[in-house]
C-alpha cells in the first residue's frame, strides 16, 4: 500500500512524536493506580484532548501526589543527614519544606492546565494568519480542503497540528466532509476563540456565494478575526492594570523597602531574625510568589502574531548550544566572584566600605554573566530578525506595486526586474534582487528562485509571512498573470490590514507596560540602591555612636565599675556585633533585584511581543545592565555622602 505524503507527514508530527519528560513520567506513575474523583478526571481529559497529551487522567494525578512525597522525603532525608532537623531551626526547615511541597503540589497537580492553556496560547498566534492564508488559498481556488491545508502547511506549532490531524481524519473517514471536519474543529476552539470560529464559518459560506459574494465573505472574515484580536487585545490591556499596580506595590516596592527595617531588627534582637531565612524569604520564595502571579497574567493574554525563525537561515541552522558565547557568559562572572567572595572570608568585621565594594562586585559578576548572555547570544540573529521585520512592513506595498506592473501584461521576471531600482532604498529590495540573481545566474524559474533548498531566496529571509504568500503566487501564476495581478492587489491589502493591527496592539499594550518599565529600569535599582546605602550608612554611625559613647562612660568613670556598666547596658540594648553584616545585606538585596528585574524584563517582553524569544533575551539584558549599573552607582555614591555627614553628627554627642 502507498502510504500518502500527508500520512507520512501526519506520522512524523504525531503518532512518531517523542513523548516529553512530563509525559513519561505520567506514563511510569499511572502503575501506582491512584485515581483522581469522577469530577477531576473530566476536567483532566478535557485539558489533555485538548493539548492532545499522551497520558491518562489517572497518570496526571498519580504523578502529582508521587511528585509531591517524592520532594518531601527527599528534602526531609537532605536535613536529617545534615542534622537540621536537630538543630533549633528544625521546625523551621521542616515547614520550608511543607511550603514548598505544596507548592510542587499545586504545580504538577495543574500542569495538564497550564499544558492546555499554552497550546491555547501558541496556537492563537498563528489565527489571524491562518485565517489570511485560508483567504488566499481560496482566492486561488475555491476549495475548502485545499485552503485548510494550504493554512496548516504554512501554519506552525499546535495550530498546525491541529489542522493537519483534521485534514487526516478526513482521509480516514472519521469526518464525512471537510465541512464537518470544521464544525469539530470550531467546537473545539468557539470558547477560546469565538472570532477565530466566526471568520472561519465566513470561509465555509463562501463556497456556496457567486465570486462577487465570496470576495467579500472572504474579505468579512479577515476583518473579522482583525476586529476581534483589537477588542481582545483593549480588554486585556484595560484588565492589566489592576496586576500589574499589585505587583508592582506588593511584590517589588514594599519589599524592597522593608529590607531595612531587618538590619535594626537584627540590632536589637538578633535571635529573631538570621540572615539565611532573610535570604530564603527574598531570594527564593518571594521571586517564586512573584512568578506565579505574572504566570496567571501571561496565561490570561491574548494571541499575538507570528514571529520570524531566524533559526532557518543558513548560518543559524547548525548552531550548537555549548558555543564562546555561553562559555564567555560563564567565565566573565568568575574573576568577580571568586576575588568577592575571598576578600570578603578574610575580614569578620559586621561593617566596612570594602567590603560593601566587595559584595557589590559579587553581584556586578553575576548581573554581567546574564548581561552578556542575553545580549550577545542574540545580537547577530536579531539583527537578521528586524530585516525579516522591516521586510514584512514594506512587503504588502512592493506587492501592489508588481502586482500594477503585472496587470500590464509583462513577465514577473520583466516586472521583478523594473521595480527593484524604485524601490532599492528599501530592505525587500535585496529579496527582490536575490530572486533575480538566481534566475539569471543560475538559470532558475521564478518558483525554484525562491523555493531552491540551497540557494532560495526564502532562505535567507525565513518569513512565513513571506513564504506563504509567495507559494500562493507561484501557484496562481500557472494561471496567467492577470490572475496573479489582482490576486496580488488583494494580498498586499490583507498584509496592511494585519500590520495595522499589530502596530495598534503594540501601542495598546505599551501603555499597559509603561509603569513596568519604569518600575524595572528605575524605580527598583533606585529604591534598592538607597535601602543598602542608607544601611550601611546606619551601621556605621550606629557602630561609630556605640564606641563613642562607651568612650564617654569610660572617661565618666574613670574606667571604674560604674563605666563598665554603662557599656554594658549599651551593649544589652544596641548589640553592634550581632548586626547582620552590610556585604551580607547587600548580597541579599542584589540578588533579589537581579531577579525581580529579569522577571519583569520578560514578563513586559511577553506581554508586549508573546512568544518572541530573541526580543525576551535583548530585553532582559539591556533592562539588568541598566538597573545593575544604577543600583551600584547609587549605592556607592549615597553612601560616600552620608559617610561625609557622620563626623559632625558623631560631634554633637
């Protein structure tokens, strides 16, 4: 039996797929037969025919409890053999660890959610073009099953997958018509997407109108799913706010702000407060609170637009993980960390202002590996991304105008070859001219120009965009050049349309993102830079006003006994040495704003871009180098004023 290319490619993407970790691990403890109620089961199928997951109910469930007891017996072993559970803080570490077992809990017991929730998402990014590319597959011909798979061939992610398992179970008479393949496939997504189903309800009725009527039912449907995607993407701006003001007041600012209330603490009752479970409480459950908070915003958001994959050109094809860059990015922190760490071992002072450089330095050397990595690992492809960009802004116009030229009636090559020169100030320009080389260098027609697997021009401009749009002109342009004139007239009008749309939404969201931005480029370095400079100018005047007075006992008494108990109620009340060391404060408090602004650098990055990974990374460097250097300036530079102000203070005691 010949086995179809569609089944092949079916095979490949579906019954062949490696199973994830996640789904393995489900696989394994399904053996346990722990079995979740009758109303949780239900909501576990859903969520996984929905992502279309290869495990069970049971599994899911089965995995999150072994997860659970699996964390707690390990964690709780861990403080045994290290003799924490003898230890006065026993109690503490044992409910650290309940903390955070129930928080494994909750996260392995909604992960076929969460699973189901980004397939919504990464399949919503590709609707808008979906629609576009169904659109103009039936301007080409009025074939419904053709303009499905013309979408899922140039569709990505699970979108795709989902369109093409409905044109195989057309194949395999699960459905009779692609028509009722459709009405499946909208049931499935009316809830998620009641615009996306609308316009593709638009498409089917098409097929039953004359070509005047179809042209606009066609038409309706992209403005449809464009219309659609603004009211979303308003609404979900407008619902951002309350969010991101709780995050920003209860998850950075008020945190930030009562790190130094725990140097005075420490001061006056050092046995309450240590700086490990300081550190515990800001550098690990705090972050981890704040992610799960931007987590349930993210999941809330609308689809966004297909990005570029840089990763299909030439020079980024075969790129290794392990390359200089990652190996840089680990070696620039060591010299910081390891000259910090051991200038700092050799002093037990609570307090100087080396070793408050010291620990800035430790910070400096983390803050640059993360810099470097996430701004040099992409600054060669985001380069190539925004070409891709600006060619897919400027594509839609030099469509319309080859499109007049070939409505005169002249080749494509011919009309290709004319409007370049008008349009080389451009960057599709070079698009245009790579197509023209491989036709008159190489001898190539103009499908295999662009199309060619080692030399096409699409190859080097790997848009999806691009690429789609261009298959459907090659293959209308079997058809005459009149036919690909206005076809080409009518593509370039969809193109501008979706431009304008996501340039509105990004205006949109910007506006929602503002006080983000400024919370993470601004406010946080500052409010952190003056809690540690204000600190550690405290602990100085503090430690300077204790040696001063015990002085003026000591001289008050002549050294007797009655000078000796002045230092000693001045000790019982202002306890110097159990002060939590400055470096050791400064360390906490640069770590957590390391976090706090990587966490929001993406959290704005995804808001604003979805699913842009190149975009993520330069954000996210170019953010903590800034709040990095304002942090440290700002701490440096207050502490040297206050330290100037101490010597007349110290004078009128």
């Amino acid at each position: 039996m010949k086995i179809s290319k569609e089944y092949q490619e079916f095979l490949k993407d579906v019954i062949y797929r490696r199973r994830s970790v996640y789904e393995r691990l489900c696989k394994f403890s399904e053996k346990f037969h722990i079995s979740p109620s009758k109303g949780l089961e239900k909501k576990y199928k859903a969520a996984i025919d929905f992502a279309h997951l290869e495990i069970t109910p049971k599994g899911a469930f089965s995995f999150s409890i072994l997860a659970a007891l699996s964390f707690s017996i390990f964690f709780l072993l861990l403080a045994f053999a290290f003799g924490i559970l003898t230890d006065p803080n026993g109690p503490v570490a044992v409910l650290l660890v309940i903390i955070f077992d129930l928080l494994v809990f909750y996260y392995s017991y909604n992960y076929p959610f969460h699973l189901a929730t980004m397939f919504r998402i990464k399949a919503s990014s590709e609707m808008v073009l979906g629609v576009v590319y169904m659109t103009i597959a039936m301007r080409i011909v009025p074939n419904l099953e053709n303009a499905v798979k013309f979408a899922a061939s140039n569709t990505v992610g699970p979108l795709a997958y989902d369109l093409r398992k409905m044109i195989w179970d057309l194949y395999t008479r699960k459905y009779n018509s692609i028509s009722d393949a459709l009405d499946t496939f909208g049931e499935k997504w009316r809830v998620e997407n009641e615009e996306f189903v609308d316009a593709i309800n638009l498409i089917q009725t098409s097929m039953s109108e004359s070509a005047a009527r179809r042209e606009k039912a066609l038409d309706e449907a992209v403005h449809v799913i464009l219309d659609g995607t603004k009211d979303r993407m308003r609404r979900y701006a407008h619902e951002l706010r309350t969010p991101v003001t709780v995050l920003n007041a209860m998850g950075i600012l008020l945190p930030i702000i009562g790190l130094i209330f725990f140097p005075i603490i420490t001061m006056f009752m050092p046995e309450m407060v240590r700086p490990a479970f300081i550190a515990i409480g800001y550098n690990i459950v705090l972050p981890i609170t704040l992610f799960w908070m931007m987590k349930d915003t993210l999941e809330k958001r609308p689809y966004s637009f297909y990005q570029p994959d840089v990763s299909r050109h030439p020079k980024f094809r075969y790129e290794r993980f392990f390359n200089k860059v990652l190996l840089l990015s680990i070696v620039i922190p060591i010299p910081f960390l390891v000259f910090g760490f051991y200038q700092i071992s050799l002093s037990a002072e609570v307090f100087t202002f080396e070793l408050l450089l010291y620990s800035l330095m430790v910070i400096a050397g983390v803050a640059a590996g993360i810099i470097f990595y996430s701004i040099f690992s992409v600054w060669k492809k985001l380069k190539l991304r925004n070409d891709i960009i600006a060619i897919e802004k400027e594509f839609s116009e030099a469509l319309f105008q080859l499109g007049n030229q070939l409505a005169r009636g002249m080749p494509i090559e011919k009309a290709l070859k004319d409007i370049t020169p008008k349009i080389k100030d451009l960057k599709i320009a070079k698009f245009f001219e790579k197509i023209l080389y491989n036709i008159e260098a190489f001898g190539m027609t103009f499908e295999k120009a662009i199309f060619d697997e080692e030399n096409g021009a699409i190859n080097f401009y790997p848009s999806k965009t691009i690429e789609a749009v261009m298959r459907a002109i090659t293959s209308i342009s079997k058809r005459g050049m009149a036919a690909v004139s206005g076809s080409m007239i009518s593509i370039s009008r969809y193109l501008k349309d979706v431009k304008f749309v996501e340039e509105d939404l990004k205006d949109v969201l910007s506006e929602a993102t503002s006080n983000m931005n400024i919370q993470s480029l601004l406010l946080a370095p500052l409010t952190s830079g003056i809690v540690v400079a204000l600190t550690a100018s405290m602990m100085q005047l503090l430690t300077a006003f204790s040696e001063k007075v015990g002085d003026i006992m000591a001289g008050l008494s002549g050294g007797g006994v009655p000078g000796m108990a002045g230092g000693t109620i001045l000790s019982s009340i202002i306890n110097v040495k159990e002060m939590m060391p400055v470096h050791v404060f400064q360390l906490i408090v640069g770590i957590y704003l390391i976090e706090i602004v990587a966490m929001l650098a993406i959290f704005i990055s995804r808001i604003n871009n979805g699913e842009e990974k190149l975009l993520r990374k330069f954000e996210l460097g170019k953010t903590l180098a800034i709040a990095i250097f304002i942090y440290i300036a700002l701490a440096v530079g207050l502490y040297l004023v206050f330290d100037s102000m101490i010597p007349d203070m110290l004078r009128l005691v």
